[in-house]
C-alpha cells in the first residue's frame, strides 16, 4: 500500500495551480476551496449518519432504582406521619 502523506501531497500538488489561476486582484476561494468544503461537507454528512445509526440502537428505557423508590416511600410516610 503506498504512503498515504505521498498521495496527500501528490494530490496537493495537482490543485495548488488550479487555485493560482484566478486573478491576483480578486479574493476568491477559488477551486481548491471548493474542494476542501466539499469533502468537509461529505465528512460531515458521513459523520451525522453514523450518529443517527448509533441513536437507533440506544434503549432510552430506564429500569427503576429501588433504592429511589425506598427513599420516596419513606418520605411520603414522613409527611403522613
């Protein structure tokens, strides 16, 4: 498998003269911009996917605690009493 910082860089090195071929005067994103707010925006959309997968399976049922339960009827009894 070839080195993933060499591909990074090679990809790097292919979009850098896409960005510089706007005009100097101007302040633009430009397409490398794009690029990086895309796969942010993809990175994102991955991410709220996994999370909404994982919420699925969460069991929001609570089983009592007795010990809570024991503690409310002794004050009830308390203030009957």
């Amino acid at each position: 498998m070839p080195d993933m910082s060499a591909s990074v860089s090679l990809a790097v090195t292919h979009l850098v003269p896409l960005a510089k071929e706007v005009d100097q005067n101007k302040v633009t994103p430009g397409v490398l911009g794009f690029i990086v707010f895309a796969v942010m925006a993809l990175a994102v959309w991955g991410l709220m996917k996994s999370m909404s997968k994982h919420m699925r399976k969460v069991d929001f049922k609570e089983a009592p605690d007795p010990a809570a339960e024991q503690a409310a009827k002794a004050d009830s009894a308390a203030q009957r009493g």
